[in-house]
C-alpha cells in the first residue's frame, strides 16, 4: 500500500528552538482534512528543531491547534510510512504548555529511532477530560494527513492515563463516525484501564484508611467535607501543605529506618490494606485529593462518583477497628454516570489492539488489565484483544526493545491478519535487542487475577 507525501518543511535552524516556536505560532486558516470535512480549518504545522534526543537526520513539526492543544510532530529521514499516534498519560491539571509536547517526544524518542513517524499533542485542557482529550488526539491525526502525509498505517499509543483516551478515541472515531478508518491498530501500555468509575475506588480507600491513622487531612481543627470529594471547589491547600501532612504522620520523606515507630506502624498498615509500596502512597495520595477535586468540581457537578460503602478492609493490626473507624462515602449515582459516559470503555474497538504492563506496576496495577479484557469481552472486541506483561521496568517507562515490538507485533497483526501471541511479542522482542539495547522481560504464561483480588469490592450505585 502506497502513501502519499504531503508538503513538509525543512528543519529549521539550530537557533529556533521547539519552545520558542511553538509559544509563537499564530494559527492561520489552512484546509480541513479531506477524510472530515465537517471539521474547523487547522493551520499549517511549522518547521521546529529536534529535541536532541532524537536522530539528528529527523525532522520536526509543531504548532497549536484549533482548540489550543499543543503538538509536535517527528519523522524519520527513513519513515516506512506508520505513524505512531500518541496519547500522553497523566493527566496535568494545569493549563497545557509547549514544553510538556516536548516531554513526550523525548520520552518516546525510540518510536523515531525504530523508524516510525510520531505525533503527539498536550490536549487542549488540563485535568480529566477523557473526551475532550481524544478529540484532541485524532484532531492531531486529522493534521498530520492533511499536510505532512497520508500513512500507510495509523497505531493510536496511550501510555497510562493516555490509554484510556487511546481506548476511548478509538471507539469514538470509526469508519462509521469518521467516514474512514482513521486508526489501524491500537497499543496500550502501562494503562489505567478500568475508567474513572473503578480504577480510583483504591484511591477513596486511602483517603479514607489516611485519615484514620493520621487525622491531618483535614485536621480536627479544620472546617471537615467528605473525603471523596478530594477537595471542596472552594478549598485550596498548598502542595507544601499536603506535603507536610504526609510527612508529619507517616515520615514519607525518611527512609524507613529512620521513621519513628508509629510512622513506620502506620505505613506499614498502609501498604497491607491498600496495597501499594511507601514509594507509591505520596503519588496517590496527592491523586486522591487534588484530581478528585478536578473530577467533583468540574466534571461531575460538585458531586462525587467515588464511594466505599461495603468495602471489607483487610491487613491491618485490627480489621475490626479500621472497619468500625473508618469514614464511609455513597458514590453519587448522577456522578457515578456522567463521570463513566466520559472515562469508562465500552468494549467496542473494532480494530486490532495490544497491551503490556509491568506486573508490579504501583500506579496502574497489573489487574486493571484483567478487568479490561472483561470488558472488552463483554462488548464483543475480546478476540481483537492480546495482552502482555513485563517482569521488569517503571510505570513510565519499560525498556527500548519493549515498544518497537509491540509496534512492529500490531503492525503485522494488521497486514497478515495473523494474531500475535504473548510468546510471539516476547520471541520479537528479543530479536530487536541486537538494534535497540537489552531489556525484554516479557513473561507469556502471566495471567493478572481479577480486579477484585486488589480492589476490595463496594456497593454501587
């Protein structure tokens, strides 16, 4: 299959720098993309230097869309014509900036390397907005078709947060929406992949087991709101604040010899209740109160689609006790579904996809996979589904062979209509390590167990 060139400008000098550019594009009326019509005009990427992260014989676009998103986009001198279309994790609560475009591309500078095309935008918003954020990724790819190239193939990357944007996107644009199908495959690694309306329940169970042991978040001499708000709209606590608490009860910024006694008593309660390391608790602790805020204060009209009315917590030093003084929360059933219509697959991707994750993830743990695959089963997508996992690497990043043999798997899986198989991507993987440096740790007889073997189970709405 041919691919067609479209107009592509040189690198710009070394002296125009990415930032620079980007923060400094006007948007210009351009033509809308040909397989959409319907859309607003996007102007015209500009030339911008590479990162030098990336082979200095690629070449480098960027600008700001319609909506305001940020994007870069990189192509090897030797493109085949694929391109790797990429949805950022996180998500960032604050206004998106040039810089974080460039953060991406750095990261995934191995898509570049191994030969393929790669576009990434920053969204146009912070906070979480699934919908909001997978229309920003396929208006990238709407850009990239218009004037840079038609590829031969589309594979739509979410990489943690992101995959859920990538799982979401792909079933919002279809041949059917879109009037052609605009992504050929779908790869999804270190993915939250349970929707909003599960994969945080663990979240709610910290805030809530948190404030048992400490009492500082908020403090008894605080005006009190309901944990599962985060935040109420109207509160503001300063990241040095929230720093301090966390500090002040469980010595989080100490090793663990030097905690005193009941620190180390209550992080160890911690991480056998709600199941994640020391290193993790800070990280979801800040989740749980300040995205918590952005979800009830902005997306699901100042109520809370996080609940834990009916969980059983387990592994403390008294069950009975943690139970009995624990706060509980209803989910609001308003919240619960305004809040999964925006972040909750469906099932329905009607086009190849795989994933991988690091079995001991401590952010997206290893049996939201399993909970996925359910739901794809359930919406009729399970046999266009293969999954992987790694002994092996962080939730940012797993290893260079990693990804170009996920890619290069899907790819194949795409032309030859032949199903990888967990043994295969592991066989190729190993292959590519004589070009892209060690570091496959693929484990094909892993099998997650249920969501609910790490998420305790809750009533819900």
């Amino acid at each position: 299959m041919r691919f067609t060139t479209g107009s592509r400008s040189p690198v710009a000098s070394s002296t125009l720098s990415v930032l620079s550019t980007l923060s400094a594009i006007t948007l210009l009326s351009a033509c809308g993309g040909s397989d959409s019509p319907a859309y607003p005009p996007e102007a015209k990427p500009v030339a911008v230097a590479c990162p030098a992260e990336l082979p200095t014989t690629a070449t480098c676009q960027g600008g700001r869309d319609s909506a305001g998103a940020y994007y870069l986009i990189a192509t090897p001198k030797d493109w085949g014509g694929n391109l790797i279309l990429h949805a950022h994790g996180g998500p960032d609560l604050a206004a998106p900036t040039a810089e974080r475009a460039q953060e991406d591309l750095v990261r995934w500078a191995i898509m570049v390397k191994a030969g393929y095309a790669w576009a990434g935008s920053t969204f146009r918003q912070g906070g979480v907005e699934v919908h909001a954020a997978a229309e920003d990724t396929e208006r990238l790819r709407r850009i990239f078709n218009e004037h840079v190239a038609v590829p031969k193939r589309t594979v739509l990357h979410g990489q943690s947060w992101g995959a859920g944007v990538a799982a979401k996107a792909a079933e919002m644009f279809t041949a059917q929406t879109v009037g052609a199908q605009p992504y050929d495959a779908v790869l999804l690694t270190s993915g939250v992949l349970a929707g909003g309306t599960r994969s945080y329940d663990f979240r709610l169970d910290l805030r809530a087991v948190y404030q048992y042991l400490c009492n500082n978040h908020p403090r008894p001499t605080e005006a009190s709101y309901a944990l599962n708000l985060g935040l109420p709209a109207t509160l503001t606590l300063a990241r040095d604040d929230f720093n301090a608490r966390a500090n002040e009860c469980l010595g989080l910024d100490k090793t663990a010899a030097q905690r005193t006694p009941e620190q180390q008593r209550k992080v160890e309660t911690i991480e056998k209740v709600i199941k994640i390391p020391a290193s993790a608790i800070s990280a979801h602790l800040s989740w749980g109160t300040y995205h918590f805020q952005d979800v009830t204060a902005k997306r699901t009209g100042g109520a809370s689609p996080f609940g834990n009315t009916g969980v059983v917590y387990s592994g403390s030093a008294d069950d009975a006790a943690l139970n009995a003084g624990v706060l509980r929360y209803r989910a609001d059933p308003v919240a619960v579904q305004r809040f999964a219509d925006d972040t909750d697959p469906k099932g329905t991707i009607p086009v190849p996809v795989l994933t991988t994750k690091w079995i001991s993830d401590p952010t997206a743990f290893v049996e939201l996979d399993a909970y996925f695959k359910t739901v794809m089963d359930r919406g009729g997508s399970g046999d266009r589904l293969v999954q992987t996992f790694v002994t092996t690497g962080t939730h940012s990043y797993i290893s260079d062979p990693t990804y170009p043999a996920l890619v290069t798997s899907l790819l194949d899986w795409v032309e030859t209509r032949t199903k990888p198989t967990p043994a295969s991507v592991a066989q190729r993987c190993t292959s590519l390590e004589a070009r892209f440096g060690t570091g496959c740790t693929f484990a094909p007889a892993y099998v997650p167990g249920a969501l609910e073997t790490r998420v305790p189970a809750r009533t819900r709405p």
